[in-house]
C-alpha cells in the first residue's frame, strides 16, 4: 500500500480512492497452463486509470501488458453513453482497461478503450489496434485467438480478425429498439449478468443475445441545472410493467443463424448462460414471478432445448454467480436451496430432476430453515453446516466454492466468506486462506491451471492480500508463489469494529465506538444505526475496509451499529426469504431488535438515536422515522425508493409481487401513505441523474410531506448519479450529514 499525505482528511482520501479500491489488483485470470497470472490494477492509488498486468508465476514478476496512456497516446479517454451506463450498472468508477477478456490460451487479452478495440498479447506484452466499428462494447476473443467479436452502440454484433482484417457484421438490428450480443438493462441491474454473447470452445459460433425493448416505458432524465440540454432517454421497465423481449440464437461465422427455442412465454428471464466442453449449453430461464426456474440444454443443431433440471420455491429462487456449469466429464453442477448432503431430488418425467419446496417458515430465533447446497451430479455434498454462495471453478476432479457459515455452531462470529474446495463426490473438502484461518476473514479466489490466486481481507488489516498459490500432490499444503503488491493508499484512520450476533433473532452486527472512547469519561453515546438491511447488500462482513466510513462516523461522538437484518444475503434462505411481501415490517423490525440488543452492552443513548443510509438502506433510513417516531429521532435518507411501483422489474416483484396482484403490499411498503407520521428531522438527498433509483421518488415524498404539512430537508445533486462518484460531492456529503444529525440531536 502507498502512504497518503499529512493533508487528507477521511471524507475526501475515501471519495478519491473510490473507497480504498484505486490502485489495488483486481479482475485476476489464470492461464491454463499456470504459468502466468492476468489482472488490472492503476499505478497508484491516486490513479485511477487501470493497466493490465501480468505474473509470472514461475519467478513472481509483474510486467505491464497494456498501458491504456501509451495506446491512447496520452489522451483523454471518450466514453459513449452506452459504456457509461454500463459502468454505472456495475458500480464501475475505475478508468482505463475496466474489464478484458482471454483466448483460451490465456495468451491474447482483447479490451475497449474509449469505445476503441485493442489486444495485448500477455506473453510477450505486444499490443495492437484493431479496426473495428465503434464506439464498442464487451470485445472477446475467441478460443483460439483468430476472433474478436464485439457488440457497438448500434446495437451490431460484429467480428474481426487479431492480424486486424476482414471486420464484419455478424448481426445487425432488425428494428429501432434491437441489439445484438448486449445484456439487457434487467440483466445488467439485477442478475449481475453482464454479457451479451458467449464462444462455443471450438471458436466456430457463438450464442448471442436479441433484445428489444420497444415494449418498455421510456423515461426521461433531465438535468434541471442546465435546461438547454436534451433530457436522457431511459427504457425502464418499472414493477407490473413490460420487459425488453430477450431471445438466444445461435450464430455461426459464416452468416448461418438459428433460434434458440424454450417457452419465453413461461420463462421470460435469461439468467445464465454456460459454454464448456463439458457438455451442451446450458441456459438457466426463469419465470416472470422467479418461483420457477428451469436449467436447459441446447442442441446447436437444431436450437431446441430439452429440460435438465427444474425448480419451483413458495416464495423466489436466487441466481448465483458461476451456476449452472458442468465438470469436465460432465456433471452438473449448481447451486440449490436443499434439504440435507446426499439427498438428490426426485426424479421427473423424461429423466429430468425437479424440485419443489414450499414457502420457508418466518420469525423464529438463529435457527435456519432450508440448506443453501452445492449440488455435484444431482447429489448435494455440503450440508446444514455451509450457506454457499457462489461457483468459482470447476476442474476435473474439485469444485472451488464460497460459502458462509450455515448453523450456530459454525458462526462462532458473523460476516465471514471463504473459499472452498471440494471433490465432486464430496469426500475431500478444504479451505482457502491467505491468514489460515478462513472463518475469521474474508476470501475470494480464482482458480486455474493448477494456480489459485486468493484474496484474504481481515478487521485487523488494512486492504487485501492477494497471493498466488500454486497445488502440490494431494495431502500436501500448496506452495505460495508469491504476493500481488497492491498501491492501494492506506487509509488515515483505523476501523475497529466489534462483531456480535444481536438479540434472539441472532441478528449479524457490528459496533463502532469513537477512537480513545473511555466509558467513565464520556458516558452514553448518542447512537447511529448505519444500514443498508435489506436483499442483496450485506454490510456485516470481517474486513477492515468496509467498515472505515462507519468508523469515521463513530469518530465524530456516535456509537455507530450496521446490523444485517432479515433479507441480507449470508443467513441461508429462511433468513433471506422472511422479508417476502415484508419491507416495511421485517428490516425495520430487526434494525430496532438490533439496537435494544446491543444497548444491553455498549453505551448507547435511546434518547438520541439516528439512522442514516442509501438506496435500500435510504429507504429503511427514511421508514424508520415515519414508522418509528419512537425510536428514532433523526433520519438521512439517500437516493431511498420511496414508492416501489416506480423501481425494475426483476427485483421488486421478486420481493413484493406484482402491483396489479397485491396493490395493498405495494402501498404498505412505500412512504408516502405515511408522510403525516413524519415527526422527526429528515434529510431526503438524491442525485438528479440517478437512472436506477429515479429522483421522482424523492420528489414523490416530499411532496406527500408538504401535503401532510410537514417540514422536512431535501438536498438535490445536480449530475449526480446513483454512485456519486464525484469527489468533491462524496465528501461534503458525509460532512454534510454528520452536521445535520448533531444539530437534530442538539449535540
């Protein structure tokens, strides 16, 4: 890590390194062979342009591969609308080579660059520019490296040759509102489904991806602070309302294309698509409600599918990363909400397994309903004891997973994540860990080529150790090969968070206390609850990084609680499933059993409480005062859902239903029927450019508040997107907060 220098503060060293995260590696690869190691990582942690590298790991040396300032000739990048939605879908602020794709050789990189397409060839480092019809989107290469294939922004999904000839169209629009081999918003947002075509291994076709979404209602985002320039035009799909229309086909290089057929009628939802050797496509469909989901095997043939696998839950079924796929003799491996290890589900007709479970259970304490399962062959090999939450690799005889804990016993604390591997009849299992203690940190993995590269973070540590490990025989540790230096700044203040398991729910927290506190000197505190409590965001995790913001909160004279209530990923589906149809009651019920909980213990003043948070955590920030005038005293909600009628598809019908079916939960999880209840000091701030979560629902509340009479505080920001990205921005925000909260509390 780099130093920082005598005159940062926290707020404004936080926002420049985009929390820690410029100058660190990141985005690693393996090359089949083992010999080499691909990532991206900056020059610094003030750089945010990132470059990509690579590792020897037969000496450990890294060498630059591609230097986006050489290539650019020291210009400045040009990003096309299209890209920056795509970096705003992912949450990307990083600059420079974002993302890259291999050959299966691991030896040829292709990248975009300013909508612009090059390659690197990570052996000998030599880099080109291939003409191409830009501004492009998501270049891949194909298996053998003869290939570069890639969508633009008009819609085209086009191919190129590396010796830089013959670029072509593959497919082109067939309508004004149609693209080709790019991921539909829906996807991008809430799958975390990125891509838009997938090679066949042989490099002779590829699946591609049609979207139109003429069906979708167009929004308009405009930028109030300067009226002479055009509004944006947004295609959302909004809770109850159309989708884009998705379909498959297969496409071969010499202009032949087949449809893929399954029932879009049924299953309207690509989830997942998965090309290996292992056996035929797998694509992973879902319902429009998501109770029901089928795994389906493609016949490149004809483009029909048939039926390997279907599941059908009371409540929903989750996508998961790296599921489905197949092992190299292929069997199938996903990711499944079961019952036990070794039990297999019953058998369907035609030969295809099916599941069907019902609704799990609510309420209860720590105990957990259901099993989160890795599933090898149609046989579960974890058990009661693991949640797993993702598939990392697959090789010819392990699976490389990550997981949780899964019962009391095996959560002596929470917010742990390690990686796992384990043989595909489930005998041998074994974990990952730079510190050797995975329960107590943070792992993620990728795995290669015999290699595993590992990245360990841990509360006591700033950042992330990233080390490459090479496998022995069975039996024997593995060999570390070396350390992935990281230029990462090290942050100006320490985070010392205190992990504990809240109350009878077991709720997962961690507690913050101003730096040199001293009970007797300083007595009660006034409290801030931090969420964000609810699907999909889990805060509580034993790491250092993530909890700096916290603790620079909790520096300046609060006791700062992050709980992970009822909805937060990482309890196993029971936990995560007792909020259907339950916003407003469950993650709010447990952000106050939380702070009752903890108040046993710490030195907390219940009579000066704030709650503060963004986007769901807003939300529940902006609930909590409308709700519980009782508890809460101040509230400052960023860019909060106020109105869940005006949020996507996929996610909220996946929690609430459908508006038209169950009008009356949508109305009792939004806030404006409860604007008249609004007794406490509230602050609504909100990017004016935020295309996911709308400022029309800022606006909305507000205006049922002024309705109610009243008064509140609304800060809009002008170009300010969901992510907030601006340095200047992000930083006077979180002073801006902690102002509003004192004056509120009379501090």
């Amino acid at each position: 890590m780099t130093s920082h220098t005598s005159a940062d503060t926290f707020p404004r060293q936080y926002a420049r390194t985009l929390r820690y995260t410029v100058g660190a590696p990141r985005s690693f690869s393996v090359a089949p062979d083992g010999s080499r190691v691909v990532f991206l990582r900056s020059r610094s942690g003030r750089d945010r342009a990132n470059l990509l590298w690579t590792l020897d790991t037969a000496t450990g040396e890294e060498r630059v591969a591609a230097d986006p300032a050489t290539l650019l000739g020291g210009g400045e990048e040009d990003l096309s609308p299209a890209e920056k939605a795509r970096r705003e879908r992912s949450r990307e602020g990083s600059a420079g080579i974002v993302g890259y794709a291999l050959d299966a050789a691991g030896t040829l990189a292709a990248f975009a660059l300013s909508g612009r397409l090059f390659t690197a060839d990570t052996v000998t480092g030599a880099t080109a520019e291939l003409p191409a019809e830009g501004p492009l989107l998501d270049p891949r290469p194909s298996p053998d490296g003869t290939y570069v294939a890639y969508a633009n922004t008009a819609g085209e999904l086009r191919l190129t040759r590396t010796d830089g000839s013959g670029d072509r169209v593959l497919a082109e629009p067939d309508g004004p509102n149609v693209t080709w081999g790019q991921a539909e918003f829906i996807a991008q947002e809430e799958m975390d489904r990125d891509r838009g075509f997938w090679w066949s291994p042989e490099g002779d076709r590829l699946l591609a991806e049609r979207a139109d979404d003429s069906p979708v209602g167009r929004w308009w985002i405009a930028d109030p602070a300067n009226p002479d320039r055009e509004p944006a035009e947004v295609a959302y799909p909004k809770a109850g309302a159309a989708n884009a229309e998705v379909g498959l086909w297969l496409l071969d290089l010499h202009g032949g294309r087949t449809e893929v057929v399954w029932d879009r009628e049924t299953h309207p939802y690509l989830g997942r698509v998965h090309w290996s050797k292992g056996g035929v496509p797998l694509l992973l469909v879902q319902t429009r409600d998501q109770r029901g989901q089928r795994i389906l095997g493609l016949d490149v043939a004809t483009g029909a599918t048939e039926v390997l696998h279907e599941e059908k839950d009371g409540t929903w079924l989750e996508l998961f990363p790296g599921s489905p796929a197949w092992t190299p003799d292929g069997k199938l491996v996903r990711i499944s909400d079961t019952e036990a290890v070794g039990e297999a589900p019953q058998k369907g007709g035609g030969g295809r397994q099916e599941e069907v479970r019902e609704a799990p259970q609510k309420g209860g304490g720590g105990r957990r309903e259901g099993v989160r399962a890795l599933v090898i062959g149609g046989r579960a090999v974890t058990g009661a004891d693991l949640h797993v939450r993702s598939v990392v690799a697959v090789t010819e005889d392990e699976v490389f997973f990550s997981a949780s804990g899964g019962t009391e016993e095996t959560d002596p604390e929470p917010g742990w994540v390690a990686v796992g591997r384990i043989s595909h009849d489930g005998t041998r299992l074994s974990w990952e860990s730079s510190n050797g203690r995975p329960f107590t940190s943070v792992t993620s993995a990728v795995h290669g080529g015999g290699i595993t590269v590992r990245a360990t973070a841990e509360p006591d540590l700033p950042g992330t150790l990233v080390q490459v490990a090479r496998d022995l025989p069975e039996g024997l540790a593995v060999d570390d090969v070396a350390t992935v230096a990281s230029y990462a700044e090290t942050p100006v203040i320490t985070a010392r968070p205190v992990f504990r398991f809240a109350g009878e729910r077991r709720i997962p927290a961690a507690v913050f206390l101003p730096t040199g506190y001293d009970r007797e000197r300083d007595g009660l505190l006034p409290v801030l609850m931090d969420p964000y409590g609810g699907p999909g965001g889990q805060r509580v995790y034993q790491a250092h990084n993530p909890h700096l913001q916290s603790q620079w909160f909790a520096d300046q004279g609060f006791a700062v609680i992050v709980a992970d209530g009822r909805g937060t990923p990482g309890r196993g589906p029971a936990w995560e499933k007792s909020i259907a149809f339950d916003f407003a009651g469950a993650t709010l019920d447990d952000q106050v059993a939380a702070l009752q909980a903890l108040a046993g213990e710490f030195p907390l003043d219940l009579d000066r409480v704030a709650i503060r948070g963004w986007s769901y955590g807003g939300y529940l920030a902006a609930l909590a005062v409308l709700r519980r005038p009782d508890v809460f005293h101040t509230a400052v909600a960023g860019a909060p859902v106020t109105d869940w009628e005006l949020y996507d598809t996929h996610y909220t019908e996946r929690y609430l239903g459908d508006p038209a079916e169950r009008p009356e939960v949508y109305a009792a999880n939004s806030l404006s029927g409860y604007a008249a209840g609004l007794e406490r000091p509230l602050m609504i701030i909100h990017g004016l450019a935020d295309d996911n979560v709308v400022a029309a629902h800022t606006l909305r509340l507000s205006s049922a508040l002024l309705a109610a009479g009243r008064p509140h505080t609304v800060l809009p920001l002008s170009g300010v997107t969901h992510m907030t990205p601006q340095e200047e921005v992000a930083e006077n925000l979180l002073l801006l907060q902690v102002d509003f909260v004192k004056r509120s509390l009379g501090i």
